[in-house]
C-alpha cells in the first residue's frame, strides 16, 4: 500500500505541482483546495502526511491544524506547513500549534520532497515492511529512559513526568530520546540536527530553539537539565 499524503492549498496550480511530483516519488496523494473541504473528509486517519497552507478562506491553514491535533485518530498525523508567510512569528506559530516542519513559497520542489521524506522516515510512515519484518521488529523490547522524574516509554512512544502521562510532539519526543541517551555533553544544532531529523533536510537553528523552548515547559522542574551554551549549542546534563 502505498503512502497517501493530502495536499490541503487554494492554489490549484500549486496543489497540481506537488501532486504531480509527490506521485512521481511514489506516493498516493490527494488535494482539498480548502481546509474546511479537508475537514469533511471521511478518512482524515488513513493520510501519513498534511502538506498545508496557510492563508486560505474562512478557516487558515492554523485552524485546520489545531483541529486536527484535538482529534484521536489525527492528533499524531505529521504537518508540514507550506505557505507564501515567511516572517518568523509564523513559523513559530506553526512549529508550537505542533507542525514538523515548514516551508515558504515559492519553494524549492527538490527541498520540499527532502522534508517530506525526512518527515515520514522519522515517523516510519514511508516504511514497507512484511508481515514477518513486523513480527520481528515487534519482538525488539527496548527498555524505558528513566531520568528522576522523567520517563520515556520506546515501546510506545509515550513520555511521563512523575509517573503524569505528557503529550510530547514526535520532535519533541525525538529530541528528548536524544538528549537522554547522550547526556552531559553539549552538542551543536547541526549535530542535534543530523541525530533528529537526519542528513537530507534543511532544519533552521530556530527550529532547534523552538522545540527545545517548548519541550522545557512541558519537563516541569527537570527542564533546568537542558542546558544552553551561547555559540555552541544545547545538552542534557545530569546534575545542573
């Protein structure tokens, strides 16, 4: 079965372009010119991917975003964000509603096909496997992260602070895997960058600040052990 994305943009030109170079990728794509038109559709869940813009009539390219991070069966759905508004408050608006990434127009097609495989192997959304690659990929028991009050479950992607479930983002989560399997060292963004989200995606330092300013609020007292080291970067240590 292939992978099916869902291009959500009032531009018809703009959705005919990614449609026909996504599909060219390999993946099963359909557009809604709307997010209200998207909003209707019977099968949300069944996408591995919104590829949305912004300004579009009565409800943005936000509001579909925040809907669908409220709804089960999308709350976990990536998003990348491709819109014509570059100025960084938006992008930051975009990044902490809980998209992965985002792009601006007018785009670099060969860039947005890099996010969005960058997007959906770092959620093992464009993975094939068989039957029995998924028997023995389950078999795998990775044991608990377990920081004082800190707990990330890998098995099942869940993460608790004092034993209280937390909702992490996935970039949120992989950050926070990372720096707890490589405490008390301070890394780069670009190296933060190659562990998180790999080798073949342009990710902006504000990004990386981000991410990590959003997922310090949501550690409580433990965010004091992510540490931030001016012209170099950002790490875990253990006793801060």
């Amino acid at each position: 079965m292939r992978t099916k994305i869902l291009v959500i943009d009032d531009e018809e030109a703009v959705c005919e372009i990614l449609k026909f170079n996504l599909e060219r990728e390999g993946y099963e794509v359909d557009c809604a010119y709307s997010a209200e038109e998207a909003l209707d559709l019977d099968n949300l869940e069944s996408y591995s991917l919104f590829m949305v813009d912004i300004m579009m009539g009565q409800l943005s390219g936000f509001d579909f975003a925040s809907r669908i991070r409220n709804v089960t069966a999308t709350e976990e759905t990536p998003i990348l964000f491709c819109s014509a508004l570059s100025d960084e408050d938006c992008v930051v608006k975009g990044l902490n509603i809980g998209a992965d990434d985002y792009v601006t127009k007018p785009f670099n097609i060969g860039e947005v096909l890099a996010r969005v495989r960058a997007i959906l192997r770092r959620t093992g959304a464009a993975q094939k496997r068989s039957a029995a690659e998924i028997i023995e990929q389950e078999s795998i028991y990775e044991a608990d992260i377990v920081f004082k009050g800190l707990r990330i479950d890998r098995n099942n992607k869940e993460f608790y602070l004092n034993n209280e479930p937390v909702t992490l983002t996935r970039t949120e989560f992989d950050i926070l895997v990372f720096f707890l399997t490589h405490r008390n060292r301070v890394y780069s963004r670009e190296e933060i960058i190659k562990h998180v989200w790999g080798d073949d995606v342009v990710v902006t330092g504000r990004t990386i600040d981000t991410n990590i300013t959003r997922l310090r609020k949501k550690l409580g007292d433990c965010d004091k052990y992510i540490v931030t080291r001016q012209g170099f970067g950002y790490g875990f240590k253990e006793t801060n």
